[in-house]
C-alpha cells in the first residue's frame, strides 16, 4: 500500500479482480504497514487481524471461483471508533474505557455499505470521546499525529481514519461530521473528505431518530482520492425509511459526475465568511487554489456575507446544539443502560465535555429557540450565497494543526490572529453546513512552508452532491496532489 505511486481503492480493486494481485497479499501489506507506521502517529487504536485474514481468504476463494463483485473487492478499510459498525466488535465511543466493554450490535451506513461492496474490515481508528472536538485525543488512547508532522494534531473527530489514509496505511476508510470531523481532519492529514448532504445516505440511530437533526450529522468517507469518495456515496446513498431525513432522489449517478464538466459554473471563494479569524498563509494557498478552478472552466469570484454574530458566537451555538441532542442524550441513553459517567466515570472523560453536558442540563427550550434562530441566519446566509453561485469556496480550518498535548486534552487554540476562537470546533470553517444541511468536502489545497497540509472546503447547494463531486473531481484533475502522498511515505517512522 505504501509507494510513492498513488493508485484509487477501486482500481485497486479491479487490479484484485483481473488477478494481479490477491486480497490475501493486499491484506498482508496492509497489516505489515499498520505494524511500522501506526505507532508513531496513533492512527488505529484497535485492529482484528484474525478476521480480516480470515475475510481476504474467503475473498480468494471467490477470485478463484469467479465470483469476485463489489466495487471495493479486497480492499481493506476501517471504521471510526465512534459510532457502532462492524457486528461483534468492541468500541469505545472515542476512547471512554467505562465504555470499552460494549460491543456493537449491526453495520454502520459506512461500514455496511463497504461491507456488501466487498470491502475488508480491518479495525477502528482514534476518534476524540463523543466525537465532540475538532481535533483527535481521548484520556484512553492519547492523541493522533498527521502523517505529515508527528507530534501535531490530524484534526478531529475522524482523526484517526484521516491519519491513516494521509498515511498510506489505508487508501479509505469511515468518517462522520457533525461539525467538520470529516474535513477538518481531511484538511489537515492531506486527504480528500466528503460529507454528504441532508437526506441523502439513512441510518438515523437509535433510540433517537432525530438526535442527528441539531445539528445535522453526517455519514461519509475519508480518501485520497475522489474517484473512491464517488464510489463509495454511490454504495452509501439511498432512500432509508427508517431515517426520519432520508429523501427518495431516484437513481442517482454520483460516478457519472466525476466526468461531469464544470464550464461556466459559478463559484464564490471566502477566505473568512467575514467573521472568522484565519492565518493569512492559509488564506493566501486556499485562494490560490480556487483558482485552479477556473482552468477547468469555472468561473470563481469573491462572495462576501453578512453574518450578524461573530464566529466565536456561532461556535458556541454549536457546542450547545450538539451536546443537548448528542452528548447530554447520549450520556442519558448510557445511563439508562446502568452506566452513570458523570457520577462514576468522570476521570474518563474530557473536562470540556462534562461543561457542555452539565450546562446543557440547566437549559431550557428558549435556549434551544434562540440557538436555532443562529442557525437560521446561517442557513439564510448560506442560501443567499447560493442563490447567484453554484459553490462556495472557504479554507476548510483557520489554523495549522496544534501541537499534542501530552496530558491526553488537545484543543484548538483558543485565539487565532489575535480573535478570540472557541477551542473546540471554532478553528474549522465547517459547522455551518452541519446548521444548515449543505453537501460538503475538504481537498488538499498545498503544503504550508512549514510542511502542513492545508485544505480547500468546497460546498454546495442543498442536495448538490452531484455539482461537489464533478468540481472536486474536475480540480484533481487540474491541480492533482498525488505528490503530497511521497511526504509521508518516507516520514520518520519513530515513534515520539
């Protein structure tokens, strides 16, 4: 897996398929450069070697058989430890040890839809406790590294998945974003992250339907590529009746819009939303970037809005959302389950944590009320935007990937440029599209002079994932970045 030749998961695929290469001897590399490479940057914080030998033996057998289907044939892939996918295994929903004794009980959209394309599970990777953070550490597990400068953060909360695919360990694997924890840590391993919109992949969870709504919260994939995030929505997507967002689309061909052209479309490029504080370096390679665009046909101006709070404002508003439909439900649902966390398990949580939930209880629903009249204005100003462009372009974070904190509690930093900025998510440019239901992806924007990956968010219409992925793949085409994969094949494997 690791090379300095950049190759697709689905090519790989159909290298397996044509009998070039076996799933057992995919398997094989892949679990050898877990071995070397995960140590030093935490990606994985579990893996089941046992069952994926045994899952590429059975696909063998098929090969030989001739009976080898699914887009994704032999290609291993990991699930986040967050949200419970893979039957019968463990997880710890982001590295809570009073959690670490659960097994899950059925597939995940991500993992289920994988599975079925003949995709290998081969473990989960680190994910921040109750995935409530833009960057990736839990008290459990420690921290994860980008792949492009260990010691630093990947970003959160699909940090570990991030890492592992900026790596090279993995070509995809599960993320989910409920506020950038696909393209926030897409952004900053040098990965290609996307989030679908509202509606249009199921799997509202249980015992409420509805707790992904306040946010919205999101099923996706973290790849290198975009030729495999297509692939993989085309498995995910669906109508759901059981998911109380779920939209009947049709027959939808997400592959067929990678070759989409993108002449004459309309793009607005922010570099802050007028509100956010963001590095001018960042600023200045994602603007650059944007411009690529315009060799594939588009046409990219400034957009300018006119938001009425600022973003540190907004952030909060976030932080209140999420953890009233998330974190406090969750820690209710665990309750009721026998487990009190707050009560008996505090040490095993973060204190952040514990602050939203406490305050969360001492909330009313005119607080709820005045929040969702924030997240109005942002939907309003989102589709305002989108009334004369089809995309609008934004860095994806504000910031550089922090350093770990080796007291297992790294944050973003809490003043960018000299603003104040809400540690935990404030530093991403990508709530807004969980307020406001919008399709959206991070890509690789460059490399900082430091060595940083820096990404590019891209976002579109409500329901625009067709638009998303012909521009995202119309930018690879133009601006491709397979390079950045050589940066972090040869990284210094020593484990800090």
């Amino acid at each position: 897996m690791i090379s300095d030749e950049y190759t697709s998961a689905v090519d790989l695929a159909s290298d397996i398929k044509a009998m070039k290469v076996s799933p057992s001897e995919v398997m094989e590399e892949t679990i050898k450069a877990i071995d070397e490479r995960n140590p030093s940057i935490n990606a994985f914080v579990y893996t089941n070697y046992d069952e994926a030998r045994a899952k590429a033996r059975e696909e063998d057998d098929k090969l030989t058989r001739g009976e080898a289907h699914g887009t994704f044939f032999g290609i291993p892939t990991a699930a986040k430890d967050f949200i419970p996918g893979v039957p019968g295994w463990p997880g710890t929903t982001g590295g809570v040890k009073a959690l670490a004794h659960l097994v899950d009980e059925h597939w995940g959209s991500y993992t289920g839809a994988m599975n079925d394309e003949g995709a290998i599970m081969i473990g989960k990777t680190n994910a921040p406790s109750f995935a409530f953070r833009g960057t990736t550490d839990n008290k459990m597990y420690g921290a994860t590294s980008t792949p492009f400068k260990s010691g630093y953060n990947s970003g959160g909360s699909s940090g570990g998945s991030a890492a592992a695919v900026g790596d090279g360990m993995l070509l995809i694997a599960e993320g989910s974003d409920g506020g950038g924890s696909i393209r926030i840590p897409a952004g900053w391993c040098g990965c290609y992250g996307f989030k679908p919109g509202n509606g249009t992949v199921g799997g509202a969870p249980r015992p409420n339907a509805y707790g992904t709504c306040h946010p919205y919260c999101f099923a996706g994939s973290i790849s290198r590529g975009v030729k495999d995030a297509a692939y993989a929505l085309q498995a995910m997507a669906g109508y759901d009746p059981f998911d109380p967002n779920s939209i009947d689309f049709g027959d939808r061909d997400y592959i067929a819009a990678l070759d989409r052209p993108i002449a004459g479309m309309r793009i607005g490029f922010t570099p802050d939303f007028g509100i956010f504080p963001v590095e001018p370096e960042i600023a200045q390679i994602t603007e650059a970037a944007a411009k690529h665009l315009e060799d594939a046909g588009a046409i990219v101006e400034p957009v300018t809005f006119d938001f009425k709070h600022s973003a540190f404002e907004l952030a909060e508003s976030w932080c209140r959302m999420i953890t009233i439909s998330g974190g406090l439900g969750s820690v209710e649902e665990i309750k009721a389950m026998g487990i009190d966390l707050l009560r008996d398990h505090a040490d095993d949580l973060p204190d952040e944590f514990i602050w939203w939930v406490e305050d969360s209880y001492k909330r009313g629903y005119v607080d709820f009320h005045n929040d969702e009249m924030l997240r109005t204005e942002v939907f309003d100003q989102l589709q305002g935007a989108l009334q004369t462009y089809d995309l609008i372009l934004s860095p994806t974070s504000a910031c550089h990937p922090p350093k770990n904190d080796p007291d297992r509690n790294t944050l973003g930093p809490s003043q960018i440029c000299g603003v104040k900025s809400d540690p935990l998510c404030g530093f991403g440019l990508t709530f807004f599209c969980n307020f406001a239901g919008n399709p959206a992806a991070s890509i690789p924007a460059g490399l900082s002079k430091d060595g940083f990956p820096v990404g590019l968010q891209l976002i579109s219409r409500r329901y625009g994932e067709l638009d998303l992925l012909a521009a995202s793949a119309a930018y690879e085409r133009v601006n491709p970045w397979s390079e950045m994969y050589k940066v972090t094949a040869r990284r210094n494997l020593e484990v800090l």
